[in-house]
C-alpha cells in the first residue's frame, strides 16, 4: 500500500500535487521534504493521518472507513455498495474528491481499486467493527501455515513470506473466493460465522481529538472463544472448518483470526454503512445588526459587571479550595449569598478569574488575590474587558458548566479538556460564516451542522456551551455572530467594538433620598471599594446600585471611616449636597457610633455613661455574655471579645472594638487585595518558570550537563561526537514551490541534517519511521527539542517533550519537561516522534 500512495502522488502534475501539500502543511515542517518517497511516508505518518481524519467531514470519514474496512476487498463498485450509494452520486463524488485530496484513499492498479492510507488503519481501530485486514492479521501466522493455505487454494506456493502472504491477501480480496468456499460448509457452520460477524459488528472506535493513537489489539477479529469452547461446540467446529478452509488463520496454539476479507464476505447482502451524504440544513434568518448590536452591549455589560464583583468580593471572603482541587459549589453559593450575584455568574467570574492568574492559594488552601487583580481594576475599562475575553478564549474548559455527565458537582478550576478551545473557536467561525445581518435560527441545528463538517474534531456539548457563553459576552446575539464576534473569530484588535459597546467610566455618582447610590457607567476601582465599604450592591450592569443602610454604614466606621470622612466623600462623588435622609442617617450613626468600647479581657466593656453600661448589663439579651460591673463605668464579660461585640449589636448597641491601651481598633481600609508594590516593599515577582527575575539562573546549566555526559560516556568506553554538527537552516518553501521541485526531482535547497546523524539514530530507533529519524536528527543536529512517545521498561508508555537533546551510542539524551531533570532514553523503545516538534 505504501506503494500505491508514492504511485498516486507521482501521478500528479504540480498543480493538483501542490494542492495536496495545501491540505497537509503539517508535512512542510522542517526538515525539508527530500523527494516523492520522503513524502509519501509523511503522509502516512498516524500524526499527519490523525490531522487529516479530524479536518474530514461525516461523508468523508465515512467513505475512508468503509475503504479501510475492506481492506483488499475494496473497490469502488463494493465501496458504493456498502455506503447505499452509487458512483456517480454527487455526494459520493464530493467525499471521494475530498479524501482523495488528503490522501486518505489512493487509487490502485486494479480496475476501480481504491485502498486506504496506511496511517488510517493505525487510527481508526477494527473500521466498521470487521476487525484487522488480511494484511495486518498474517503478520502473526507463522510461514508454514500460509503454506498450507496456500496449497488448500491450489496455487503455486513461494517460498518468502511475504510472497505467500500476498497470495492469501490477492485470494482473500475476491469475495466470490470466500463465498466458493462457504458453498461447502455444514449449514450450522455458516450460521454460527455469520452470526460471529454480526455481533462483532460494531460502531467504529474512532480517534479523540488531538490524541495520538497507538493501534490497539484487533478484538474484533479474533476467535479465542471459538477455539478454546467446548471440542463438540458450535463454535469450535465453526472454527475449525474456517482454519480448514483457509479462511480463519491460527496466530497462537489458542487464538485465530477470520481476516476483515471475510467477514465482509459474510455480511447480509442488505447489511449498509452509514453514509451521511448530504450537509445537515442549517436555518438562517434576517437580523437586525443595530438590535443585534444593542443586545451585545447589554449582555457584555451585565457579564462584565457581575464578573468585576465576583473577583471584588473574593478579597473580602475567605474562599477555601477542595482538597481535591478547585473552588467547590458550597463556596460558590456562599459567595452568591453574601453579594447577590448569582451562583452562576459567581462560578463564570470565579473561572475567568483563575484563568488570568488574578487569585493564588497559601497552604491551607484560602484563596486570595493576586497583585495582577490589583493591576487589572487600575486598568482603562476596554482594556481590562479585552484581558477577560482573551484568557476565555484560551481556557480549555467550559466555564458555565455545574454538572459533569454523571451529574456530579464540577469545582471552579478543575476538568481542563482541550477539546473546549477547538469546539469554541469552530462554532464561533462557522456563525461567522453566514452573511453579516444574517443569524442561526436554532443553536442545537448550527451544533449538529458542525459535527457533520467536523465529526472527529467538535465536542458538540462543548460547542453549544460555548454558543451560550459567547452570548454571555456578547459575541453572539439574536443568533449573529457581532462585531465582538467576529473580531475574536479574525484574532483582531478588540479595542474597536469595546469601546461602542461599553460604558464609560465615570465617578459620578446619583444620591436618593431612598439611601440609594446609583452609578450609571463603570466606575473606578476606588470609588467601587468606597461603595463596597458604606452600602450593599444591589444591581450590577449599565448602572450599578449600592443601598445604605446603618448596618452598611456602621461597618464603614468599623473599618476606619469617620462620619465626616463618609458624608464628604459622597458629597464629592455626587457633585451637590446630599439628600437630608443620608446626612441623617450618616450622622446618627456616627454620633451613636463608639459610645459602648469594648476591649479584650474575656472581656471588658467600658462606657463613660453609666446609666447606658448599668442598662446594658442588666438587659435580658445580654446575659448570656456573663456581664457584671467592675465600677460605674466598667463591665467585665465571660464571653470572649468577638462574641461580646456581635451580642451588643444584635440588641441595638453601636459597640465599637479597643485595644488593651483603649485604642479603637481600625483594620486596613477595605480594598480587593491589600497587596501594595509601593516603594518598600519586598516582594519577589516570580518569572513564569518560578525563578526570580532577574538572578542569574542556570546560565551554565546546560554546559554542565553536557559535561558530566561526557564524563559518564568516558568511563563507560562510550564514544561521544565532539561538539555538534554545523547547522544550516533551509529555506521554507510554499506547497507550490515544494510540488514544484518534487515534480522535478530537485532536492531541497539545504539539507538540515547530514547522513552521518541518520545513519546512527536509524541504527538503534528501529520503530520510527524514515521522517520520524529525520526530525530526530535535526533535534540532535541543532540540540533543539523533541516529542516523542517512549515505552519504558516497565512497559508504560509517556509522551515526553525532551530539550538539549544530543545522542550517545543507543540512547537519547537531554532534559525531560516531564520529570523535569536530566533524562536517557533508549532509542529502541521510543515508539513515535511527532512530526513538527513539540
């Protein structure tokens, strides 16, 4: 097969081959593709296939496992066939075009032979569920058996193996071959393999998104059951005949396998593969852009104003982490009670939060801001909006999401899937696709067209998540994707949209009589902390309202405010004198304010009014505190200072809190964070890989790793190349360039890496491919950084992304990112490298 696909691409002119280069750019990475067989391996590398298969539409992916499932069955006449189609169907034509172009199928030379990318069948796992191909199955049989199969079919036998398995795989191929055979088989015999068929019979186990697949174990196709049931069973005889018959192949002394050639034989001559030909419809419908646009900049107003509380309120509540990870729904809904927002709006700014780094844990697990939080509230509102936007955009989880699919609680911060990030940038790009003023009618029909274009590559519950939550930030409104939208769709500037869709900043501030402070715009971090301070917000959006109360204004004095200092400043913000009802109820606090002084002792309560203090110790609601009095202006408390102060209060007493010197105690001034970066201050600002910056860290740490190499390579009578080999870059070139110089047979333009590196890494890494060696040797070459996927003696497979890489003899070595340290690894058990780097 690896045949058929260097003989299709050396069919093609320049222009249809660059074409093919177009669709497959992951195989123009460095280094440069040599010559038609350098790229036909490429092609067929399970990476390029993987990225081929999740690019195909539902037709396409069809098509290809319905041609891979034949194996050397398939031709285009059983191909149609098996899909319900016909050749010239225009929806067949289109998915042949399709994956043709990918090289996903080949065209062979037998008349209508087509055949699959190799790399499919290292994909997709048992296509159609008709277990392993000829093929691959008789590379466990033993010679001599072929042997004997091939005498039951009364051909020449070769002596090479792999002439008699092409003898098996080109009789196997004709399904009137199968069919002749079955013609002599006991009745009960047929039945039970067909029977065997249709239950293995499966949906195809198709590939994650992004994962890199190793082939699993053909269990479709096996017989165990068969050969070791009872000796009289059903099963065991059916066995039996088909090994007899050369249709059934013997891989151990207790296991066989009836090749995907047969089993497609033995189908029902109704049996149909599903073949979605047609795009799901997907309704549009007329809108109008200036309500479109208007619904966005309420909806981006209302998330952006309920997102700003929530990472506000975080500083002023001790939110504790799961021990497991991430902040749990009982701390989402406690921090939903005490600001009125809701919880899901509480856990959607809690995420965004997380994702832009604004908060951090100490070791108990208290979530507490950052100085980023502080840096962002500073920030012009357009700005801070677009730092929002781009870390939702980066954040592979859905945010919204309360429950997981077993309906279990999901904490803020945890569940990352990268499928998210693909799903999201897919809806919005395909909402984007309509014409501007033009929107989807119904969200769940946009979601089933795109897991028709893209049926391996879309979560389609993380696609209709990511709709709903592109509403939340006005992205999307009345089913158009808007300017916002579109611009997160292009990666363009957001400041443009922003700033018509947002309200300005203002500190300006409307005073009721009704103790109502309404701020019509977005204001300033101080003025929201002073607001936070004297009154409880009751509304967020456009216009955000704080209600005073002399609860909310008692708790300001408690935190250091005077009455004068309250009254003045919303004098200032509100730009005249304030109503009477507010000035009135500021003073009568603060004048009640103070008067009852308590102070630690267990505790001691002080009052210079000794009518109030003797009225205090003798009231009902106060004697579960242990009062007496010590002298006329003195009371002692058995209760400790914190439960004496929430008592007074409960019965109506303005108490106000004392040190042991009889200084009233006044706390920091309510901000978010509290963390100050003012000149004095001592904080290490941490680099992203958490060293201090600017020290000198590790600038001979690689040197000194190379070294020690070197000494252990002498000691161990290992010969260690001196220095490394000289680089030289080659120049990048277009797939029209590229196709181009194939088409001619030039080779590149700079060779990456000499023959010498090859030649050695090839003679240990006896599992990778020839473009595999290759991108492992321009790693070697230039010490650069690798992926790969390693089997360790214990039989684990990793991925591991390895630095600094350089060759020593059979092994590897450079610095592993996963066990960040210096690693070896033999070349022999490292099982892939992805093509492209790391």
């Amino acid at each position: 097969m690896t045949d058929d696909v260097l003989a299709f691409l050396a069919g093609l002119d320049a222009a249809d081959l660059a074409r093919v280069l177009a669709r497959s750019r992951s195989c123009l990475t460095s280094p440069p593709v040599r010559d038609l067989a350098d790229l036909a391996a490429r092609l067929q590398h399970p990476d390029v296939v993987t990225g081929a298969l999740v690019e195909s539409d539902a037709a396409t992916l069809a098509l290809v496992e319905t041609v891979a499932a034949l194996g050397a069955a398939a031709d285009l006449d059983r191909v149609t066939d098996l899909l319900g189609t016909s050749l010239d169907a225009p929806g067949f034509q289109r998915a042949l075009a399709v994956a043709t172009g990918a090289v996903l199928v080949v065209p062979t030379p037998r008349e209508g032979g087509i055949a699959a990318n190799p790399g499919v069948r290292a994909v997709l796992v048992s296509p159609l569920g008709l277990g392993a191909s000829a093929r691959e199955a008789l590379g466990d049989v033993p010679a001599r058996e072929l042997s004997k199969v091939v005498r039951r079919y009364g051909g020449e036998v070769p002596t090479r193996k792999d002439d008699l398995v092409e003898v098996v795989v080109d009789h196997l191929a004709q399904p009137e071959n199968v069919r002749r055979a079955l013609a002599d088989a006991p009745t009960d015999v047929i039945a039970t393999l067909e029977k065997i068929v249709a239950t293995d019979r499966t949906v195809t186990a198709r590939v994650p998104l992004a994962a890199r697949v190793v082939r699993g174990s053909w269990e479709a196709g096996m017989l165990a059951d068969e050969l070791t049931g009872p000796p009289l069973g059903a099963h065991y005889r059916a066995a039996q005949w088909a090994l007899e018959a050369g249709i059934a192949f013997r891989t151990t002394m207790a296991t066989a396998v009836m090749p995907a050639e047969v089993r497609y034989a033995l189908l029902p001559h109704d049996a149909r593969a599903a073949f979605p030909a047609d795009e799901p419809y997907l309704a549009a419908a007329p809108v109008d852009v200036r309500q479109s646009e208007s619904a966005a900049a309420a909806a981006l107003t209302s998330t952006v104003s309920a997102v700003t509380a929530t990472l506000e309120a975080v500083g002023r509540h001790r939110l504790k982490l799961l021990k497991s990870g991430g902040v749990g729904a009982r701390e989402v809904a406690r921090l939903a009670k005490s600001t009125g927002i809701a919880a899901s709006d509480v856990r959607f700014g809690l995420g965004i939060g997380l994702a832009c780094g604004f908060f951090e844990a100490d070791d108990g697990g208290i979530v507490t801001p950052t100085a980023d939080l502080d840096r962002w509230r500073a920030g012009d509102p357009v700005d801070r909006v677009a730092e929002l936007l781009d870390a939702w955009t980066r954040t592979p989880a859905v945010l919204s999401d309360e429950r997981d699919e077993h309906g279990k609680a999901v904490a803020v911060g945890v569940g990352y899937d990268p499928s998210v990030l693909v799903a999201r940038d897919l809806v919005l790009g395909r909402g984007a696709d309509l014409p501007d003023g033009h929107g989807v009618v119904d969200a769940d029909e946009l979601v089933r067209n795109l897991r028709w274009w893209f049926p391996l590559g879309v979560n389609g519950e993380a696609a209709r998540a990511s709709w709903d939550e592109a509403e939340r930030w006005g992205a999307v409104a009345l089913g158009r994707v808007t300017r916002l939208g579109r611009a997160l769709v292009r990666v363009e500037d957001l400041a443009d949209p922003l700033v018509d869709m947002l309200p300005a900043r203002t500190d300006t501030v409307a005073v009721g009589s009704d103790l109502t402070v309404v701020v019509a715009g977005s204001p300033s971090a101080g003025v929201t902390d002073f607001l936070d301070a004297v009154g409880r917000r009751e509304t967020h959006g456009a216009a955000s309202v704080w209600r005073l109360s002399a609860v909310t204004v008692r708790d300001a004095l408690d935190a250091g405010y005077t009455g004068a200092e309250v009254t003045e400043r919303l004098r200032d913000l509100a730009g005249k004198d304030l109503p009477q009802p507010v000035r009135y109820l500021v003073d009568d606090v603060a004048r009640r304010h103070g008067h009852l002084r308590v102070r630690p002792a267990q505790a001691v309560v002080v009052c210079e009014d000794e009518a109030l203090l003797a009225e205090v110790v003798a009231e009902v609601g106060t004697r579960t505190l242990g009062l007496r009095l010590v002298a006329p202006t003195v009371a002692v408390a058995q209760a400790d200072v914190g439960r004496v102060l929430e008592r007074l209060r409960a019965v109506g007493h303005l108490p106000a809190e004392v040190d042991a010197d009889g200084v009233v105690r006044v706390p920091a001034r309510p901000g978010v964070s509290g963390l100050g970066s003012g000149p004095g201050s001592d904080a290490v600002v941490a680099a992203p890989g958490g060293e201090p910056v600017g020290e000198a860290v590790g600038d001979t740490a690689a040197e000194d790793r190379l070294a020690a190499l070197r000494e252990w390579a002498e000691q161990a009578g290992i010969e260690m190349p001196d220095g490394r080999p000289e680089w030289r870059a080659a120049p990048p070139e277009s797939p029209t360039a590229l196709a181009a110089r194939l088409v001619a047979g030039l080779p590149p333009a700079g060779e990456l890496t000499d023959d010498e590196i090859v030649a050695r890494l090839a003679r240990h890494a006896k599992r990778l491919t020839d473009p595999e060696v290759r991108e492992l040797a321009q790693a070697v070459a230039k010490g650069g950084a690798v992926r790969i996927r390693y089997r360790g003696q214990s039989g684990r497979v990793t991925e591991r992304v390895v630095s600094e890489v350089t060759q020593v003899e059979h092994l590897l070595v450079g610095w592993c990112h996963l066990r960040e340290a210096e690693r070896m690894f033999a070349l022999d058990r490292i099982e892939r490298v992805v093509l492209g780097g790391p």
